[in-house]
C-alpha cells in the first residue's frame, strides 16, 4: 500500500494536481468514479472485463488519495472494520442470509 500511495503522490506532484485533492473533492471523485463503475452493468451483467478494471482502479485510487490526505492508516482502519463486521455479522447467525445484523434473531 505505502508504494501505491508514494507513486500516486508522486503522479499528482509532476502534474501540480494537489491544489485540486481536497478531502471534499476526493470523496466526490470516489463517488464520480463508483457511479462510473456501476455503469459498467447498467442495461445487464454482461461487462467488458477491462472497463471494469479501469472504474475500479479509479474508484480505489481516489480512495487512498482521500486516506492519505487525511492521514487515515487504510490498511490498519480495513482490518479494524473487518473486525467490526465478525462481530455485527457471526457466521452462526449470518451464513448465507443477505439479511442486514438488525435484522437477526
């Protein structure tokens, strides 16, 4: 991840493009670029493989950007939230129910 980010810094410094990374503006980009990935199968699931790809790189890019900009540990903070997900979601309630964890019994 810490490659990632350095060459993201470094892509966006030779373009001058970090007086446009604000917090705001990267999360409306991530959003931008998830709208852009759900287009992909709008009419079907029928997707061109490559485009796919392409939407969600952009979408997990802007992402870290976003992380990076204001100094969230993504992969520290990912397992955290996976934590808290076993615990909303234990397998013996959960498994193979689409059901939301209020939803339990």
């Amino acid at each position: 991840m810490n490659d990632i980010k350095e060459q993201l810094r470094i892509f966006n410094e030779e373009r001058d493009w970090d007086q446009f990374h604000s917090p705001e503006n990267l999360a409306k980009s991530v959003a931008i670029e998830a709208g852009e990935l759900l287009e992909c199968f709008q009419w079907n699931n029928d997707f061109d493989q490559r485009a796919v790809s392409d939407e969600i790189a952009d979408v997990m890019m802007y992402c870290i950007m976003l992380a990076d900009k204001i100094d969230i540990d993504l992969e520290q903070e990912i397992l955290r939230k996976l934590e808290q997900n076993k615990e909303k979601y234990p397998v013996e309630k959960c498994k193979g129910s689409s059901k939301k964890y209020d939803e339990f019994d």
